[in-house]
C-alpha cells in the first residue's frame, strides 16, 4: 500500500487531520505535556477527488508519531531540542533568554511576584499549543479566527482564549503575540510586515469604572474588624489611604514604615513598575494598622509582611502555635469577598484594586494635576515618564499634598451626590 492509498483507507495517519483547508497535526492531551504541539501542514494535494497530506507531511507526522511513541516508552533523547529550528517556539526562548540577560545586565532580577505578572510566559501559555513548533511562515490569520465549517461558529485561537478566560485575557495574548512577531522579524525568523494577526482588530476591553466611596471603605473595614478579619480591615485601611495596588499591600512591611505628624508613611518600590513610592496614611488608617499590630500575639519582625490572614494559625505536633500566614493573593481576594458580600451583599461585584481609582477620582476632583498624581501613585499617569524620573523623584510634600487635595475632592463628590 503506497503513501495515498494509506491515507485514504482505515488506517490514517494518527494525529493527522484535515481542518479550515489545511492538514494539521493535533496531539492529545496526554502529549501536550512533552512538548507535542498543535501543528499547521500544508494544503495537501487532491487525489481521487478527495484531498490528502502531501508526502512530506505525511513524513512528518509519522515522525512526530514515532517520537512520541518513543516517549510513551521511556526512550527519550534528551539531546533533541524542543523546538525546531526556524520555529516560533525556538524564537521565543531566544527572545525570553535575551529578556533576562538584559535584566542581569541592568542588575535587575525577578522577584517571585514580578514573575507571575510577566505578561510573556502567561501569553506562551496559548500561544504555544498552536504554534510552538510551527514556521512562522506558514500561519495563516485563520489559525487565530474562523469559522467553522460544520457548526458555523468562530474558532481558533482568539476564540479559545475569550472563551476559556475574558476578552482581557485575549487582548494580553495577542499583545505577546504581535510583540513577539516583531522580535522574530529582527532575528530573521518571519517578515516584518506579514504579522498573520493584523488581518483583525484587537479591541481592548472596556476600562474598569468602579470605585469606591470614603464611607463605603469605612464599612468594610468596620465589617471585618467585627467577623475576625483584622488584618484585611487594616489591609482595606491603607489601600485607602495610599492608593498602593493589592500585590505592594500585600509586601508591606515594619521596616519600610516611617511617620510624620499626619501618619505612617511607607517607603518602597513599587512591584509592577519598579518605581519608588512613598505610601502615605492619615491618622485614621495609621490608627487601624496600629491597632492590628497590636492585636497580634507575636512580633512582626522588619522584614516580614504586615497583613495576615485571620486565626492564631496551624499547630505543630507538639511544637507551639504558629503565626497566621501572609496574605497571598488568592486568600486576599477570597477574605475580600467575603467581606465585600457580608456587608453589600452577592449582586456586589467592585474589588479592593477599585480603590487605587477611587482615590484618583477623588484627587482630580479636587484639583490634582496628573503628575501630583503620579508621584503619589508611583505610575506613569503624567505624559513623560523619563522626565518624572529625572526631574520628579519621591517627592513626600507632593504626596501629602496629594492626600490633602483628595479631602478636597471626596467633600465635594459627597456634595453633588446629595443633591
């Protein structure tokens, strides 16, 4: 039986399909894992009137076949690189080595935190499935977005990606993804201008509106002071207060903690950006995080974080009790929820971030300009963020001023809300 008469009878080529009028190659999940990728082939050729894999596709999944059945057996080649050369998946681990040799070279490593917010990993996460092993060459817009031809219903890579997550997580995907084809096109892999994803648009989601009020936070806090929840109504306090996104509350420490006669000041850098901030609280909040300190039965060492999740923790068999565990950010979300719902109810759906926004709401309602702003944000809300570095550093007068502008702001949102 020759290689067409193969493909027509029974027994086809495992793994080898015909789909949206290319032939490709479609591992199980049970391959996925070693490194087995969803494979765009070729158009094939028509025989008999039916269309078949050419030969060399047909080679290459018996190929791919024969490595994994050699996988599956325990007869590995650890030598075989994971990608083929050319591959998109070879170019992005150049890309991703040359990220972090110019981190190394700017004296700059990723802390555990950074690195679960790098965007490029979380987007190879997709993008990998469907092209990790393929020429960029030869992907096709049709690989991101079509239609099926026997339900009529979108599918592909932007669909699987919305669907599976948000359209905020599709928008991040092919953010990577176009980022990437601009790498690879300097490293010679594709050609600039042949990017198969600007045949769509990518439409960023609607920008989150929600914000908070003074008295909403006030509850809150209050709330979770009565149910236990110590350490977050201190959490909430001064998230308040200093507009710090829940990934820098949730590094907070003793250590960085200075005051001044309005309240507790933190000094730090900030996680995402990498930027200095001075994160500053009234007498309010100071006196929430106060009392929480206070309230432990243990001390917080300089170096350690502040909030911590309810309960006098876990004990050791025959070992004394341990200190309640930091927050992490699942267990932060979840306490929040909790609270968020007690206290406002489940059809509640705002987030303790929305804060961060409630506060710059507040101060352009006072008549804060947006690089006060910034400087009290430690973000890039001012136009020219070079200049804010080099002219504009923590400056702790502008952040108070900042605090004292948003008491300005939230009198006069209190104002036109009760007319």
């Amino acid at each position: 039986m020759n290689s067409f008469e193969h493909i027509m009878g029974k027994d086809s080529i495992r793994h080898l399909i015909f789909m949206r009028n290319r032939w490709r190659y479609k591992p199980s999940h049970l391959m996925k894992p070693h490194g087995f990728n969803f494979l765009t082939l070729g158009p094939g050729i028509v025989v008999g009137n039916r269309n078949v894999p050419s030969p060399e596709d047909q080679q290459r999944a018996i190929e791919l076949n024969a490595e994994w059945d050699r996988v599956r057996l325990g007869i590995v080649d650890a030598a075989k690189p994971k990608y083929p050369p050319g591959s998109v998946g070879e170019a992005y681990l150049r890309v991703i080595g040359l990220r972090t040799a110019d981190r190394a070279k700017a004296g700059k490593q990723h802390n555990k935190d950074q690195a679960t917010r790098d965007d490029w990993p979380r987007a190879w996460r997709w993008i990998e499935p469907y092209f990790g092993v393929s020429d960029p060459k030869e992907i096709e817009p049709e690989d991101f977005l079509a239609i099926d031809s026997k339900t009529q219903k979108p599918i592909g890579l932007v669909v699987e990606v919305e669907e599976s997550v948000s359209i905020s997580e599709r928008h991040r995907v092919i953010k990577v993804w176009r980022a990437l084809w601009k790498k690879m096109a300097a490293m010679n892999y594709c050609a600039l201008d042949a990017d198969p994803s600007l045949t769509f648009a990518n439409r960023a989601p609607d920008a989150r509106q929600d914000i908070w009020t003074e008295g909403e936070v006030v509850r809150l806090c209050k709330r979770a002071w009565r149910m236990g929840y110590k350490g977050l109504a201190a959490c909430m306090a001064t998230a308040w207060d200093s507009q710090l996104s829940p990934i820098d509350l949730r590094s907070l420490t003793t250590g960085q903690r200075a005051d001044d006669v309005q309240g507790a000041i933190f000094s730090l850098a900030r996680t995402k950006t990498g930027r200095a901030a001075a994160a500053s609280l009234g007498r309010r909040a100071t006196w929430a995080l106060d009392a929480y300190i206070a309230s432990l039965a243990f001390e917080l060492l300089p170096n350690v974080p502040i909030f911590r999740t309810r309960g006098s923790g876990t004990t050791k068999k025959g070992g004394k009790p341990q200190p309640p565990a930091p927050y992490t950010k699942n267990k932060l979300a979840e306490d929040f929820r909790t609270i968020r719902i007690a206290e406002f109810g489940k059809a509640e759906d705002r987030k303790l971030s929305d804060m961060r926004r409630s506060g710059t709401v507040e101060a352009t309602a006072g008549g804060a300009d947006a690089q006060a702003v910034s400087t009290k944000m430690a973000n890039t809300l001012a136009a020219s963020t070079r200049l804010q570095k080099t002219y504009n550093p923590v400056n702790l007068a502008t952040v108070r001023e900042v605090d004292a502008i948003r008491r300005e702001g939230r009198a006069k949102l209190r104002a036109n809300k009760t007319r």
